[in-house]
C-alpha cells in the first residue's frame, strides 16, 4: 500500500516536473528570439531544432544547409539547440565579421572541454580562452614553417610508399576494398609516427588498438556529439567524459618521451615539438632564439603534452580520410579530371626526379581538385563560434549576448549556387588563382578562417597529395588501380 501511494506521488512529481519544464521552454526559452525582434526556425520541445539529427534522419550540415537555403534573405537566423539559442550565419561580410574582425568577442568554439575530469579533451580543437591562445602560439608554427613541413615530409612520404605497395598488393590479387578504411590506416601510421613516435602499421594491422580507438570516437552516440558541440554544460554537469580513456595513447606518449629523453634522442617531428613545451615552456623554431613572451608561458605537463598529440590524431585522419575518399570518388565519375590529374604527376615527377616536397608543392591541379572536393564535400559542415563578450552586430540593431552560439552553415554557402554556378558538379577549375582571387574568401571555409583557422591545412594537404600520388602512379596504362579502387567506392556510395 505504501509503495503503491509513494509511487502513485512519484508519478504525479514527474508529471509536475515535464509541464513545469515544458512551459519554461515555451514561455521564456523559446521566445528568446522572437523579443529581441529576430527571425528565427520554430523550434520543437525539448530539443529545439535538432529532431531530425537525434533521430539521425538527417546530419547537422544537412539541417543548417536547409536552414541556409530556405532563410537565404535573412543576413541571420535564429535557432535553438536544446534550451540554447544559436545564431545561423548567412552573409559573408558578417561571417568576416565573427571569424576575424570580432575574433574576441567570439574566441572559442563552445565545445565541450573538462581537463580535470576527461583530461584528454584538453587539446588544441577544444580548448577555450588564454590556455588556446597560448598553446596555439607555441604549436602553429610546427604545421605552418616550411622547415618543420619539410622534416615531416619524410615520414609522409615512407607511409605513402607504403600505402603504395599496400594497394599493389591488393590489384595484383584482385580483392575488393574500402577506401576510406585504407586512408585512415594510412593517415594513423603518419600521425603515430610524427605525434607519438611509434610504428602503429595499421595498414598491416586494420584491427589496431589506434585504428579501433579513432573509429569508436567518431561513432560515438549522436546525442553526446549534440551536447558536445552546442550544450557541452550538460556533459559537465553530470561528469560524462566525452574522449574518455584513452590508456593506451598515454602509454605510448610517455614511453615514447622518456626513451627520447634517456637516449638523448632528437627526432624532427611533432612530438619533439611537444617534449620542447614540457621541457622550456617555448619551441626553438628559430635556432634556439626564444622571445620574453616564450619564457613566461607555463610548462605542459607529461598528461597535457599527450593531450595534444592525441587531438592531432582525432584532427588528423577522420577529415583527410574523408576527404580522400569522396576525391577518389569524384576522379571515378570524371574521367577527363582523372586525365589531367595522371598527366600533371607524370610531368612532375619526371621533372623532379620522384617525390619531393618541391614536385608536391608545384602540382597545382591535383590541389585544386582536393580544394573542389573540400567544397562539395566539406569535412566541417558547420562552424562554431560562442560569443563570451556582448556585441552589437554591425548594420544590424541585434546585440548577441554572452553564451549564444553563433554557427556558419558552410555546405549550405558552398554549395549555393550563387556563389558556385552548377554547385553539384565536380569543378577543379573554381580553385585557380584567378577564381579564387574574384571571390569573397568567407564562401570558401572548410578550414575555417581568421586567427582559428586549422592550423594543420598546409600539412594536411602535402599528405593527401602524397596518398593520391602514391594510389595513382603505377600500372596506370594496364591496370588504372586507381579507376579500380574508386569505382568500387562509388558502387559502395549507390548500394
């Protein structure tokens, strides 16, 4: 009898709770755009405008690309993700404007970052305020000099000849395969020997403990990647790591450290750039010189030092992998593109002798088909920016309070047609100098732009150049392995 009457109140307490939450909602949260005058998508309690994603009926560049699409004239939009109001952004002078002008006022990306409780999430990509400033100072220059690109260039290209024989191996006996899983293997290798200094040989071993890792994080639970990206509060709340452990990286990391230091051993690499900011707090990248900023900067610690090589791995073989794959896709379906692509690394490897970065970096076609592929297909569908200081929006009467998250719907500005005639087909000549000097460069941001832009672009690049070469180069006038794996991609996309 008493269970049944404290179960009868239970229920009529949740009852309570969801008409007092609902009305919340719809009183106060959910009129938050509407009293400050501004347009915005009706939302749906209690998860706002995200249904169709947590449902995972649709992906959110799918979602923010209709927004785009059907609120086109607005210059903005309001939207809300669960119980937080977001701003879509839709003209570019304004997307200048919170990507680079009004950088301070709109610094971080608002993702979900708990060092203390998921230490691994205090990295490059997540952190926020003076800590990413600090450390973004120290580690840019490792992917932006043309000296440290150089020195890794190596590695690259070892695990591209790799790659080669891999895929040899493969046409030779015939098998099927999965492109986008051979490109993460490769790209892992690269990462575990640049940020880790170990050999993973994931393309020997798909069922690497590496190769596992990476695959469980990026098909992690759709409604932890909301709370992740727009209400990471929620993840912190209730202490819900959102890397999780990740023993095994910080092993390595360790172990890799201290036999470098024991065996005084000095590798030009990306870890060593990490050993440097545990050990001086500053990176020599110009021979030894170090400035009274780099003094004063704290010293990463051995966890800290691991943090960061692990988000270069999570920032360095989804995105290229993805985007080599949908590249070798296009090249299936384009055959005059595929042409051009053989006889632009013909020429310069004959002229340059082989692989050097020299040949990479003149093989002008090959990046605007990467750079056309990053269009269609961006890796980054969206782009968050969170305001942490007030600010009036120029030309417009709308102030953005602190906490709104302000998002970029990059598919939807790349594919308008507005801006790239006949968006859905596979163009490399919108990327050559002349084009891309005739348009606004905030319609173009699958790296993002101003002072966060990715700093890994120009490395990412030299890579992907690398495993297409190498994919490409042999047994083309009998074979073409390289129209061979693609085309069996794109059956994979059509089944």
């Amino acid at each position: 009898m008493a269970i049944s009457w404290i179960l009868s109140e239970l229920i009529y307490v949740l009852i309570f709770i969801i008409i007092g939450t609902y009305l919340y909602y719809k009183i106060y949260v959910f009129n938050f755009w509407s009293k400050r005058g501004v347009p915005y998508v009706k939302p749906m309690f209690p998860v706002g405008n995200f249904l169709d994603v947590i449902l995972e009926r649709k992906i959110f560049g799918e979602i923010f690309a209709e927004i785009y699409f059907k609120y086109k004239k607005f210059p903005y939009i309001g939207t809300f993700s669960m119980y937080k109001p977001n701003l879509v952004i839709n003209d570019p002078d304004l997307i200048r404007f919170v990507l680079a002008q009004a950088f301070t006022n709109f610094q971080d990306h608002g993702y979900y970052c708990n060092e203390k409780n998921d230490p691994f999430s205090g990295n490059l990509l997540f952190l926020h305020g003076k800590k990413w400033r600090n450390t973004r100072l120290r580690l840019a220059p490792t992917f932006n000099s043309n000296g440290k690109i150089k020195c890794m260039f190596a590695i690259v290209r070892d695990k591209g000849y790799a790659l080669e024989e891999f895929l040899a191996d493969k046409a030779k006996n015939k098998n099927e395969i999965e492109i986008k899983d051979i490109a993460r293997c490769f790209l892992i290798d690269v990462i575990m020997s640049t940020a880790f200094g170990v050999e993973s040989n994931c393309l020997k071993d798909p069922k690497s403990e590496f190769n596992q890792c990476g695959r469980k994080m990026f098909s992690s639970n759709i409604l932890k990647n909301v709370m992740m990206l727009f209400v990471p509060e929620i993840l912190k709340i209730f202490s819900i790591p959102y890397v999780g452990k990740s023993e095994i990286f910080m092993k390595v990391f360790k172990t890799t450290v201290e036999y470098r230091k024991v065996n005084n051993i000095v590798r030009d690499d990306f870890l060593n750039v990490i050993i440097q900011m545990m050990e001086n707090g500053y990176v020599d990248y110009d021979e030894g010189k170090k400035s009274d900023v780099q003094t004063k900067v704290k010293k990463l610690t051995m966890l800290e030092g691991a943090a960061q090589s692990f988000g270069y791995y999570l920032a360095g073989f989804e995105s290229p992998s993805t985007t080599l794959t949908f590249c070798l896709y296009e090249l299936a379906l384009n055959q005059d593109i595929q042409q051009k692509v053989h006889e632009e690394i013909d020429m310069i490897l004959e002229k340059h002798d082989g692989i050097t970065i020299e040949a990479i970096n003149e093989m002008s076609y090959l990046q605007m088909v990467i750079l056309e592929t990053l269009r269609k297909y961006p890796t980054m569908p969206i782009l968050n920016r969170i305001c942490n200081k007030e600010i009036e929006l120029p030309n417009y009467n709308i102030v953005v309070p602190v906490g709104t998250i302000m998002i970029i719907p990059v598919l939807g500005i790349q594919r308008d047609p507005e801006y790239y005639p006949e968006p859905d087909k596979f163009i490399p000549e919108r990327f050559t100098d002349e084009e891309i000097r005739s348009r606004n460069q905030y319609i173009y941001l699958p790296f993002g732009e101003g002072p966060r832009i990715c700093p890994g672009t120009r490395f990412g690049i030299v890579e992907m150049k690398i495993a297409l070469i190498l994919s490409t180069i042999f047994k083309f006038r009998s074979v073409t392995l390289f129209l061979q794996m693609s085309s069996l991609y794109k059956n994979s996309i059509e089944q």
